[in-house]
C-alpha cells in the first residue's frame, strides 16, 4: 500500500496556534478555518480532533476536499470517523472516492454503516435516496409508548434534538404511522403505538426527485418526512436540512445553467476545472455567433453604402438580449418554484407578449428618437424604432418558448438558455433592422 | 362604509363542485385550485371554509391575492380568521393592505394579536423580526418541568408539530437557555428549569439580515432559533419553514436582480406592473447601449471602407458577453452564499483572470481561424484573435469587480450587475476589435 503512514509533515507554528483554537470552536468554523489550507495542513489539522469533531468538520468541509481527504488519509482513521458522520453525509463524502479506494474503505468498515451506506451510493444523487439519511427510529405498531420511549433514549443522534419523528411500521418494516410528540409526552404510556399513532403520514418514494421533494416541504411546511420504497418499507428519512441544502444547490444549478455553467462549480473550484466546465458552451455560442454574424453579412452591401448601420446594431443587440433575459429569468424560476402548471405556459405567452409590445412601443420611440437626433437621419431613426419593437416581442416569445421548449424535451429548462435566448433576439433584430434598412434605400433611393 | 356585505354572488355550478370537495384537502392543495380564479370565486370559496381552513388557506395564497382579499372582505369575517393565523404569516398578509384598512382591521382584533401584529409589522421586511413568529414556549427559570411540560400541553399551536423549542427566560424574559427534548422526557419532573437547561443557546439579534440568518441556519443546521432585542429579552423565533422561503426568495431576488427585475416579479404579476418593474432597469441599459453605439461610431471611417468588420461585432459581442455572465454569475451566487469572505476576492480575481485567459486563447484562436476561413483575410482574422483573447480576460475582470464593487458601495452585488457586465465586455471588445483593425489597416496600407 502506497500510503504515507509514517510522514507526518511538520506543523507550521502559525497552524500549531490555529489548532489550538480549535476546543471551543463549532465544526462549521473550524470548517472555515482550514479549508482554505493545502491538503497536508488540513490532514494534520484533523489529527488533532476527536473522531466525532473530525467527521463533524470533514462533513462541513466542500465536497471536492472531502473527496480528497478520504483519497488519501489513514483507512483507520477513515474507519474511525464515518461511523460517526449521519450515513447520507458519509455517503455524499464517498461519492466521488475513486472505486478501488470506495471498496477498500467499505471493508474497513463496521457492518451496519457499510450496509447503510452502499444502500445510501446506489441511488440517484438528486433522488430522495440521495439526500435521506437512514437514521431515523421506528417502532413496531405492537409496542407501546413506554417501549417507544425507550427507543428515543437510547438513540445517542438525537442526543442534541429538538425534534423528533417516531415513525410506526408493522413486522414487514411498512410504514403505517407516526407518534405525535404530545402522544409521547402526555397520552398513557401503556397504549400500544398502533392506537395511539397518527395514520395519515405524508411519505415520498426513494426514487422521488429532490426538487419535487422541496417544493413539498415549502408547499406544505413538513419539517421531515419518511421515505420508503416499492413495497412501502421505510428505507430512510429526509429532513429539512437537507431540503435547505437542495434548495441552494438547485437554485445554483439553475443560476448556472442559463448562462453555461455546470452548475456545480464555485469560487473554490480550481482554474483549470473551471476552464474546461466552460470551454464546451461557449463553444457552443461561438456556433451561434457566427450565426448572428452571417445574418449580418445578408446586408454587407447595405452595410458598406450607410456604414453608420453597424453603430445601431449593439443597441439594437443589447437591449433585446437583455429584455429576453428578463423574460426567461422569470420564467425558469417560476418553473423551478413549481409556479407554472402544465397549460398555463400559454397565458404566461401571451402575458409576456404583451409586455413585449409595451416596452417595444416605450424604447423603440426612445431608440428612433435619439438616433434621429444624434444622426439627423430619420428613416433610420424609423427603422431603428420598428426593428426595437419587432424585437421585444421575439424576445419576450423567445424568453418563454425556449425554457418552455426544453422541459417539453425532458431537458432542464434552465440549460443554456440565455445563450439561446440572446441568439434568436440577435438574429430577429439585425434581420429585421438590416432588412428595414435595405427596403428603407431602395425606396426613398437613398 | 362602502363594503358589499349583502351581495353574495351567485356561484357557478362549476365552482360549487370545486368547493364541495375542499372537505378532504390540503389548504396549500385548496390555495392552488382557487389562486386563479377571480377575486369574488375566491371570497365565495373561502365562505364555504371554517376559519381556521380560511386562515391557512389564506396563507398559502400570493401575497399579491392575500392582500386585495383583506382590501374586500367583511371586516367582522378577518377578525375572525387572522386570529387563526400564525402571527408572522398574519403580519405578511397585512403589510401591504391600505394604512386605513389595516387600522380598521387591527381595531376588531382582540388585544393580544393586535398587539401582536402591530409589533412585527414594525420590523423591516428582511429582518430577523419580519420573518419571526411570536408563537413560542417560554418559561420561567424557577419553574420546575412538570410545569414546563404543562405549558407545552396547554399550547394549541403545537398540536401538529414534532418539534418543540422550550426556551428559559429569566423574570425580566431575557433569554437564558433551552430545554432539550430528552430533558422534557426522561428528567425528573421536580428538577428547576434552570438546573437542566443547555445555557450556550444561539440566538439573533431582531435587527439582523434575514440572508444572514439564513446562511447560520445553513451553516449550524439549526432547525429554529429565537429572536431576542436589544436587552436580550426573548422576543420571537424563526424557524426553519421561514428560512426555506428566505433561502427561495434571495435567490428568485439575486437572479432578477441580476437582468434589472424588481426581485419580486412572478409569472402571476400583471402585465402592467412588469412593464413598470422592467422599464426602468431598461432605460439604463439604453443608454449604456448608446455609450456602446458611440464606441463604434469612432471607427465609422474605418467601417465605410471595411464593411465586413461590422460582421465581427456581434461575435465578439456575445461572446465576450457570455463568458462576462459565466464569472458574473459564480461570484453573485458565491457572494450569497457567504462562500467568498473578506480579502479572497483578490484571489477570486486571479482565478477568473487564469480562466478568462485560457478561455481567451482557445475561443480567439477558433474565432480568428474561423474568420480567416470564411473571409479570406488573414489580417482581419488575427486582429479578431487578439481582440477576442484580451475581452475574454476583460470579462471575467468585469465579472469580478462589478459585483465586489457594487458590494462594497453596501449595494446589492446582484443589481443589474449584468447589464454593467455586458456594456463593458462590448465596449472593451468592440473598442479593442475595431481599434486593432483600424492600425492593421494603417500599418499595410490596406
């Protein structure tokens, strides 16, 4: 084995004191602190802490360095430490561990949190398998409220709780209930839980999309809910926060996709990541420039007699990729917040068009205006003024059709939207204020 | 008083089916059936609903609707049903209604929820005390827990909840401490209050930002956290249902804000109030567009003679725009998400300078053998090249600095951060391109 077991790196004195902090410090700072680190430093940062603090710490720390951490620290400190994460953390950790490691760490480990977690790596990262955490307690519908009690007790997770969910299940572990925390408190500790329990229990499927599952926490204001598989067994519980942490992760996703990012990359993500997550789409946009760029070209005769046409096209460009781009952030997020049903996409279309309409009418006077003005030309303040207009509209349509289009296609409506958004209103506006201009020339002969 | 007391409308076959199955539903599944019906449907499906139905389906309406119902329902019905609310969502749906109104409403209510309401409604919107509720358990520090457990089972509001924060005040109600579950449960009921509590509770100032407190909510995993003033007196809790629609709302907020959106936009606003929320934001961006138009127009010579270069302008402009909107997205979402502290701008600067320089090189090189190709003119092609490269590295810088400048003028980072960024990647883009040509053309006297 290839590990460094005996290199111990030497502690800068500057570290040494930061370490020393760390007694009285929360995991999430301590987080804080060393994440900024290089690897090493962290690694002798976390030698310092008892297994609980570490797998606290490690569990705060960004994926990427989790990964990496558990790539290359001790196996027996690693074995030492996931016993100690909430299994859907230790999961999330494990994801991304190359295979090989995955398998030798899995072995090192006691064989309740193994099984646990290989369950945890083998759903979908964004299905509720993929953010519930298996630690949740469930009591046999013949036991009664004193037993449950019991149970709680013994639970050492719940240990610094506020809440607590104590779901009822029948000898096969289905999920026919829940214990009420007042049942718990108050009602008669003889009852057997199966008379006492509540029985209509919301629970998701562990094949339920993550964003689907947020929007049932903030639709109907659950604070956990129970999740279970084909055959109704509980297999696992999601809590909110782990919603939090969906909500956040697909509102990024969702910020990031538009404009051709991956959606998972961060300040902390390394350059040369970075450039690769980006290259793809704005090879992609480098397609549809020179698409906008041969519309152009439709009129390098015009453009060659009246050269002061080129000064309008960034008017004409801008203010229609930015009003389309208006249009679509509004619409993405309204898909995303679940706001827009299945049919009403049309009145949202037709909404928007008429803000298309009156804003065209608005800035189209003023671009005509001004460029009348500063150019003393007026067919083209003219045309410059109808082309704004034309182009509202296609970029109000264009801002709902495309993210409209792509969940049709089954693709995330968010994906490279604006990318596409601002293509269609360049190309609809030069065509437009090219071709007016064109037809302009060879009517009043200019 | 000018209210319609005796006119009931009648109701349509059609809605009276609606209605009779409201029995068996959720109030967020009733909300969603009735939030696009007319103002009078709705308040005739409300009449068919107990209060207590009323209030929560009421909550679950945009605020948009909450507000013109309280503008037009009887007075004598909202004093029955606010009462019925939490009072952070009853101080949410009143914040809009007419100054009068609300002084019509606040008198019919009984003192305590008056009292109540009035409190919050003084709180800034986005604060610790515009997101609270004043629903909490606190009990004495001498009480015993017997007492403690006697005040959660007098507590209606609860009665659903598998959460319980008991909070310990002292005699002047400043905070002390919390009763964990397991004290409440397994502790012997004579013991003081303040024998058992955890002392180290966490708490907000009702002044802090709700983006904050979002991101310590985050950050701790905190399922609640009380509220106290400037005398540490315990004045509220916000809870974790409060901080997933913070976490929805900054987000819909950063990504408005970013194309010139109000933030508070919905696909359900009228058409009229997204034209005026829109309007203003593009006005500006008209006239950075016509700063961009004037750019152009010093090369206007070199235009006459060269049209094609006209055809260059809008691949450099969405391009340079594009990866602009990349490096301005990750840092606005970074900066929301606290990932980006005092002094790492610079290295985030850094980082994105790398990137833009790398993405530089390969898009300018593909855009200049691209031109080459299609226009046979080398010298163009390679003018292209550079242009390309340098906007490239003058986007992400935009990137960057927009958003961490507008931060430190205490701005908002989001704010209309993508219009500044796309006028400067065109003006640098197209002042370098055309500037750069207008050499080539003078050095081999083209």
């Amino acid at each position: 084995m290839s590990e460094q077991e005996e290199r111990i790196p030497k502690v800068s004195e500057d570290l040494a004191q930061k370490i020393r902090a760390f007694k009285d410090m929360h995991p999430s700072d301590i987080a804080s602190e060393i994440d900024d680190l290089a690897l090493d430093e962290i690694r002798a940062s976390l030698r310092e802490l008892e297994d609980e603090m570490a797998a606290d710490v490690i569990t705060e720390l960004p994926l990427e360095i989790q990964t990496r951490l558990l790539e290359n620290m001790r196996l027996e400190r690693i074995s030492d430490i996931i016993p100690e994460m909430n299994s859907d953390d230790a999961a999330d950790a494990l994801g991304n561990v190359s295979p090989e490691r995955l398998q030798d760490i899995i072995e090192k480990l006691p064989d309740e949190e193994a099984e646990d977690i290989t369950d945890l790596l083998e759903y979908p990262e964004d299905s509720a398998g993929g953010i519930m955490q298996k630690e949740f307690i469930a009591v046999d519908e013949s036991m009664n409220l004193a037993q449950a009690r019991e149970a709680i007790r013994r639970d050492e997770d719940q240990d610094e709780d506020s809440s607590i969910y104590v779901y009822v299940v029948d000898a096969e572990r289905r999920l026919k209930g829940v214990l009420r925390l007042r049942d718990l408190l108050f009602r008669d500790l003889r009852l057997k839980a199966r008379d006492v329990m509540t029985t209509d229990v919301s629970s998701v499927h562990v094949l339920d999309d993550q964003e689907q599952i947020a929007n049932l926490f903030q639709k109907y204001n659950y604070s956990a809910l129970p999740v279970v598989d084909d055959s109704e067994t509980l297999v696992g519980l999601v809590t909110s926060d782990d919603v939090m942490d969906v909500l956040q992760e697909e509102a990024t996703e969702d910020m990031q996709r538009m404009v051709g990012l991956s959606g998972e990359e961060g300040v902390i993500t390394p350059w040369h990541r970075s450039v690769k997550n980006r290259l793809p789409w704005l090879c992609i946009n480098l397609v549809t420039a020179f698409v906008v760029a041969w519309v152009v070209s439709l009129f390098e005769g015009t453009i060659d007699r009246f050269a002061v046409l080129a000064i309008f096209l960034p008017i004409i460009g801008l203010l229609g990729g930015n009003a389309g781009s208006q249009t679509l952030t509004i619409v993405v997020r309204s898909l995303a917040l679940g706001e827009i049903e299945n049919k009403e996409w049309r009145r949202v279309l037709i909404k928007e068009i008429m803000v298309g309409c009156s804003l065209g009418v608005a800035i189209g006077l003023l671009v005509g205006l001004i460029s009348w003005l500063w150019r003393g030309n007026y067919i083209f303040g003219v045309v410059a003024c109808i082309a704004m207009m034309l182009n509202m509209v296609a970029a109000a349509m264009a801002g709902v059709l495309v993210p409209i289009g792509l969940k049709t296609l089954k693709v995330d409506p968010a994906l490279a939207s604006s990318i596409m958004v601002t293509t269609v209103t360049d190309v609809v506006g030069f065509f437009l204020f090219l071709g007016l201009a064109t037809l302009a020339i060879s009517f009043y002969a200019l």
